[in-house]
C-alpha cells in the first residue's frame, strides 16, 4: 500500500514497485530522446554477435529516468496542494546492464529529510533490481522537494 510522503520517517522502506520490462522500443525511444545512439543499445543484430552481452542494453540512463514513476507506485500525494519536485540525484552507480526483455523493479528507503525554505527535502535510497539476477542494476540517491 502507497505511503503518504509527508508522514515518513528517516529509515523507513517505502516498498518494492512492480516488475517493468524493458523492451527493444523503449530502448529505441530513449536513444532518440537523448540522442544516444550507441551500436550497443539499438544495433540488435550488431550486438548478437558482437556485444559481451549478447543483446542490446539499456541506457544507465533509462533506469534513471524511470525512477519517478515507479516512485508513484509507492507514496501517496495530494496533487491539489503538494507538488513534488526532482531535487537531484547523488552517487549514482550502475552495476550491471539491463538487457532488452530484462524486468526491472526498484527498492526504496527513506535516508532522511530536511526542512529547506522552499519545501521539504527528502533523500531516497534506490536500487534497482534485475529479475534473476545477483547484482542490481543500479544503486543511488534520488532527492525530492516536496512544496
């Protein structure tokens, strides 16, 4: 069950999102938004046999930039009078290749928050999960201002 954000407290697990998976198209729509077009992301036939993975993978990126809605799935907002904004991200790591057809899910905790002037701060812990696999896909701080 979602979580009202201005309730948690330091420490506090906000839960696990839903599998997501991650297909050729998403892959494609996100290097045309960003321009990254590397072989290694969209070249499906190139990677088969070039590529240590042996399929395309995703962008670092993508995992990074899906994070705000799977974050939905996990808190409650009253979008008629709180408004939350991205604040930023802090030592973001990417540990292991998410490949095409891969499912994703993310992890996230509460490190804390902090009263600004211009809202309150919050600092998500994140990971993010790789269906049958040992390592996570990504690891990292996601900062939020509630106002």
């Amino acid at each position: 069950m979602a979580k009202l954000l201005y309730q948690l407290n330091d420490g506090d697990v906000l839960g696990t999102t839903q599998w997501f998976n991650i297909d050729q198209q998403r892959i494609n729509d996100f290097a045309d938004a960003t321009g990254d077009k590397q072989w290694i992301h969209i070249d499906v036939e190139r990677c088969e046999k070039s590529s240590p993975f042996g399929s395309t993978i995703a962008h670092g990126l993508l995992s990074t930039s899906l994070m705000p809605d799977m974050f939905y799935q996990l808190i409650q907002l009253d979008s008629d009078q709180q408004t939350l904004l991205n604040y930023g991200m802090d030592s973001i790591r990417f540990l292991e290749p998410v490949r095409v057809n891969d499912s994703i899910r993310y992890h996230v905790t509460l490190d804390s928050k902090q009263q600004k002037n211009s809202g309150l701060l919050f600092r998500f812990n994140c990971e993010v999960e790789i269906k049958n696999r040992d390592k996570p896909a990504m690891v990292g701080q996601f900062l939020m201002l509630l106002v």
